[in-house]
C-alpha cells in the first residue's frame, strides 16, 4: 500500500450492519435492545428481547454473511481504507470472561483478511455503541472502573489477534455525546453506556464519572496498542458541531465558543497528556467528585493520540436570548436559518467541515482523518431499478470541496475521506433503513420485507471516479 496515497473509503458500524446478533456465540450488546423509531418517534430502550418488537440490529443488513460481496463492491469503488468496528460482545459474550469466544476472532479476522485481499486498508473501531448488555446490569457500566479494566482486556485480544494486519485502530466512537443536550437525549446516554440519561440518579456526577472512565480507558488502550506493536496508530472518533454565534453581539460570540468547546474536553484530556485543569474546576465548582491518580496522570501522558478522528454532518447556532421558538437541534444548539436541512432535520452545511477541520488542526497539530460525513435520505427505486441520488452527490461533492480547501489553501494535514454508510445500514438515532446513506442500495424496508439484494446507486460510479482522479491530496 502506497503511504503517500489519501485514505478514501467509508465507515460502517457492527450494530449496524452484521446482523447476526445470536450467532456463533455473539452475546446480548446494548444495542439489541433497541427497537426501530422513526424520525418523530423515538427508538425504544427494552430491558429485555419483548416479542412482537422489532430489534434492527438482529439482523442489520446481513453483514455476517455477506462481506465478501460487499467488500467487493466497495473494491469496485476503488476504496483505499473502511472502517469497521468490532462488537465486544461477539469476542467476550458478557465482557468478563476470562477466555475469548474463537468464532467472534475468526470472524474479524476473516474480515480483515479480505479487505487487505482487495487492497483496503482496515481501520477498526472497538467500540462503536457495541458494550455486553451484562456489563450495564452487573458492573454499572463505565461508572465502575472495572470496566476499564475489561475493556483493555477486550483491546488486548484484538491487537493481538489483528497484529501486523491492522495499523489504524480507533479506541472509541463519539464519546462525547455521552453529555446530553436535553432531557429527551436518552439514546445518546444509552449508544454511549447502556443507561437512559432520564434514569440515572445524580445526574451530573454520573455522567462525568463515565466520561473521565472511558477518557481514561482510551489512552490506557492507546499505551497497550503501541506495547503490542509499536508501529499501530491509534486514534480516538469524535462526533463535531460546530455551534456558530447568531452575531456578533459579544455575548452570542461567548456562547458559541462554549457550545462549541464544550464537548472538545475529552479531545484535550487524550492529545495534551493531562485531563484539562479547567474541567476538573468546572466539577468541583458543580460539586462533583473526581480525583485524578498519580497513575492515572501518567497514563494521560503515556497514552496520547497519533491521530484524530472527525465525524462531521451537520451545524447549528450557539443559544441566544430569545431563542426559545426556534427548533433545536439534535446535537445542541439551534437551527440556522442559512442552512437547507435534510428530511431529519440535520443542516446541510459543507463549510462547517473546513471549519472544524481548521479547528481541531489548530488546536492539536495531530493528523486528522475524516472518519463520517454523509447524507442520510430517502432514495426511490425507479421503474428501471436504478436509485438517481443526485442530492447525495451533491452533498458529498460540496465537502469534499471544502475539505480540499482545508488541505490545500489552509494546510490542514488530513489523511482520508471515509463516507458514513457507503452501503444502505440501519440508522443509529432512528433505527430506520429508509434513512439511506449509502452508495449501494440494500433491498431491506422498515417493514422487513427485501431480498437483501444490492444495488449500485447513481452516486457509486460517481465516487468511483472521485477516488480514481484523486488519488493524493497534497498541499
Ligand atoms: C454517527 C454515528 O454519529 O452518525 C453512526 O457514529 C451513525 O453510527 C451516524 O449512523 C448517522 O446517524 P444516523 O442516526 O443517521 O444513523
């Protein structure tokens, strides 16, 4: 694989995808409990499998048992790099076994070895909303540092079973929505740790004990990666939005800063070698308990990110006095009436990549690869078969172009472009299929009905010729 050459590709997710959720000795994770919603209402969190109720991470897309023909497709593309993440719970069942379960390995190791058959590179997330149901209920989740240590027990299986096959890890996706933006914000508490925001006793001390835990296991992982094969690369996935001032009335101009920076503690505590000063004051003035160890202090310094991951779909507007009518977003902040949305209300706004991308480069210097960005719609199937989704050209044509000008003109050092959801997979928020992002149509409704079958889409032959005429992005 040429080192010079730009990462194109996409990103998928095991929960999302594989279905398979009771096979080969997989165990019960946080997200087969979820039931399908809809973009008004929202997915259900069971406590248990109810009959009747429909779980879309049983089956997913068929994954499992189709990524050979899949992962062709995506060689067809000319991808150079996809994403995956591994389910915990097909590799330790309930998370604390001592022994890992064969077939959950072999089945990644399958996968991987058919990626590098066909020249794509991997990069694996462990833990993309994918935790062993058992680990909420016994332990607590990430309030009980336990955890932690399963988790790394987890990690080591994996570098050792993926070694000399994977360069690229990823510790965590988007742990930074595990602070909520509203009291209705149950899924990202729960994609995030397997508990409900609504539920939780003593709110804020729980959610900070979670974060500092899982920030703290991310650079454990990162020092335990480098131990295994010092030539891994590890890097940490967040989900961005920028928050921009209404104005520039100079208390708008505060709030987007603080709404922006907000979620941005986590990225300081892995990339600066210490958990920031100003948050652990921010807990105590809040009267939270949290005391960073000796050994803790150092696996902050001894863990930091080789690079990072940025997940980008949409802006908002920072809060402002008088905002009270305006529709908020689902990630904070307010809509922004210089934006068109798409059909779930997620603004469309390819500047705010160049944006975060200038952003996070400033502040860090680390490498950045785009690991999400992507357009989630209704696609119609023409008489003819074909899927024209021009809008979806569109939109990713338009971010590519500033994400060009964030490498060329602004000298952000960005390594690759990886789509979310080049092939049709459930949605993470609402559970639906029909919220498609892919370049390849999977025949599969909200009814259940569908072969299965895939299908290129217009944008397919599109991306194909992105990748095929840009194969560098130099400045
Ligand atoms: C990201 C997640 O936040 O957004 C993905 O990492 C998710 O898992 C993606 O699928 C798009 O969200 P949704 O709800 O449209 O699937």
């Amino acid at each position: 694989m040429n080192k010079n050459e730009f990462l194109w590709g996409g990103s998928i997710a095991a929960h999302q995808c594989e279905g398979a959720w009771n096979q080969d000795g997989k165990g019960v994770a946080i997200m087969d409990l979820v039931t399908q919603g809809t973009y008004e209402t929202p997915r259900e969190i069971c406590q248990t499998i109810e009959p009747g109720k429909y779980y879309p991470s049983h089956d997913g897309i068929d994954f499992y048992h189709r990524y050979k023909e899949d992962i062709a497709l995506f060689a067809e593309m000319g991808f150079k790099a996809l994403r995956i993440s591994i389910d915990w719970s097909r590799i330790y069942p309930k998370g604390d076994e001592q022994e890992p379960n064969q077939l959950g390995i072999q089945f990644y190791q399958n996968v991987v070895s058919e990626l590098l058959k066909n020249n794509i590179e991997p990069i694996v997330t462990l833990y993309h909303f994918e935790m062993p149901v058992h680990l909420v209920r016994e332990y607590g989740s990430w309030t009980n540092p336990k955890v932690i240590d399963f988790y790394l027990n987890y990690c080591q299986t994996m570098f050792e079973a993926l070694k000399g096959k994977v360069r690229y890890w990823v510790t965590f996706n988007e742990m930074n929505h595990i602070d909520p933006q509203t009291e209705a914000s149950d899924i990202f508490t729960y994609i995030i740790a397997g508990l409900k925001y609504t539920e939780m006793e003593n709110k804020k001390q729980t959610l900070a004990t979670i974060s500092y835990n899982m920030t703290l296991a991310s650079v454990k992982a990162v020092k335990l990666a480098r131990t295994i094969d010092p030539t891994n690369q590890v890097g940490c996935v967040f989900g961005l939005t920028p928050a921009y001032p209404l104005n520039c009335d100079p208390q708008n101009v505060m709030n987007s800063l603080k709404e922006t920076d907000r979620e941005f503690y986590q990225i300081d505590a892995m990339c600066m070698g210490k958990f920031p000063e100003y948050k652990l004051k921010e807990y105590q003035a809040q009267g939270i308990d949290l005391t960073v160890s000796k050994a803790d202090q150092l696996a902050f310094k001894e863990g930091k990110l080789d690079f990072i991951g940025l997940n980008y779909y949409s802006s908002s507007v920072a809060h402002y006095e008088g905002d009270d009518n305006n529709e908020e977003t689902l990630f904070g902040g307010v809509q922004n009436p210089y934006l068109e949305q798409s059909k779930w209300g997620w603004a469309i706004d390819p500047t705010g990549l160049r944006y975060l991308l200038n952003y996070v480069y400033r502040r860090y210097g680390l490498p950045i690869i785009i690991t999400e960005n992507g357009l989630g719609a209704l696609d119609q199937l023409e008489e003819d078969g074909s899927i024209q989704d021009d809008y979806r050209i569109e939109y990713v044509q338009k971010h590519l172009d500033q994400m060009e000008k964030a490498i060329v003109e602004d000298y952000v050092e960005c390594f690759g472009y990886l789509m979310w959801g080049p092939i049709d997979l459930v949605s993470a928020t609402t559970g639906e299929m029909k919220k498609r992002y892919g370049f390849i149509y999977v025949d599969k409704n909200d009814d259940q009905t569908g072969t299965l079958e895939r299908k290129k889409k217009k944008s397919f032959d599109w991306y194909q010729e992105i990748i095929q005429n840009n194969p560098t992005f130099k400045a």
